[in-house]
C-alpha cells in the first residue's frame, strides 16, 4: 500500500502547456494535489510547522479542463508526505490547504496536518502568498467543517471553525476564529468565542 501511495503522489500533473489568456473568471479545481518541483507565476512559498520550506503552485486550465495544484518541500523526499495534499475550502482569491507532513498512517491525527492559506495574486495588486495556520485549538479539527471569510477593508481574512456541543453537559457550541493578515504583517491567531443559537437566546 506504501509504495502504491507513493506512486499515485509522484504521478505528473495534467498541467496545461501555456496559460490560458485571458484567466478565466472561475475554474474547475482537482481537490487533490501532486507533488513536483515545476513552478509558475502563481508560486507561493511559506514554512510548515516543524520549519520545513513549502513551494505551492496551481496551475490553470480554462474549463471544463480541470486545473490542478503541486506541492514541493525542497528539504524533504516526497515520501515525507502522508496523505495527498488536499484543498479543503476556496472563498474567491483564497483557498485553505491541508499538507501532511508526517508518516503515512500519522496523518489520521489532526496534530500532524499542516494548514495554509493560498492567496492568488494579481499584476495589479499582489503577488501571491501562503500563509501558514497555526495548530488550531480543537484537538478534533479536521478542516472539513472549515470556512474562510474574506475581510478587504481591514486587509485581512478570517478561518473559523463551528464546534457543535459535545454532550448536553455543554451549554454553547463554539467558533474558532483564525485571524491571518493578508499582506503578510503580523502573524496568525486564534480565538475561541461562544455562539448562542437563537433558540437559546429566547
């Protein structure tokens, strides 16, 4: 199973041999990544966890072809990955990836995931960008139950995370918030708030 893993991860990518012009106005995403050093105008590079070098790069196809995205951590051997990487969630120039950095098997623990943000550049505005998630504080976060929410006026976006309440011992269910500035200044936190349904409030 190994070894079959690690073929499927270092299959090549259906990159398409010139970008298409102009972009289009939406695409079709594979939600799973590959794994190769080639890189594109659309390169962003941020540091794991652990400290590991991150190289993410998507490639646009115009639909109905679907487009694609690699993964390359220059430091590491691609055997270093554990699961495929995956784009959990997009919200407009934003995308929330997951990468598993860890033995195959270990990536069934939550704590040895790795989260990003991509951020797609322009030539008009920015150049793109990955933003690295700290360890989120629900031992149980998968990313599935994940959205992001853009915030252009303040320069920033937020990650938040809905935890519906464990037991009835529990009186609120709970949101994480992950603030992450989207120039780059400062660095990422989260904060964990209460959330009282409307049915509680009455």
């Amino acid at each position: 199973m190994g070894d079959r893993f690690l073929e499927l991860l270092l299959l090549s990518p259906p990159t398409p041999p010139v970008d298409p012009s102009p972009s289009p106005a939406s695409i079709l995403l594979d939600p799973y990544g590959y794994v190769s050093a080639r890189e594109n105008d659309t390169t962003a590079g941020g540091v794991t966890n652990a400290g590991h070098l991150i190289r993410v790069t998507f490639w646009v196809a115009a639909p109905p072809r679907a487009s694609c995205f690699t993964v390359h951590c220059p430091a590491l051997n691609p055997s270093a990955l554990g699961d495929f990487p995956t784009v959990v969630t997009t919200e407009e120039d934003l995308a929330l990836l997951r990468v598993a950095i860890c033995r195959r098997g270990d990536h069934l623990y939550p704590n040895n995931i790795d989260y990003f943000v991509y951020q797609a550049g322009t030539a008009a505005r920015t150049q793109p960008a990955l933003h690295p998630l700290p360890t989120a504080p629900d031992p149980c976060f998968s990313g599935g139950d994940a959205v992001l929410l853009p915030c252009r006026d303040r320069g920033m976006f937020f990650v938040a995370i809905l935890r519906p309440r464990l037991s009835m011992c529990d009186q609120f269910d709970t949101i994480s918030n992950c603030t992450t500035p989207r120039q780059g200044h400062g660095s990422a936190s989260w904060c964990i708030h209460p959330r009282i349904s409307r049915s509680r409030a009455r």
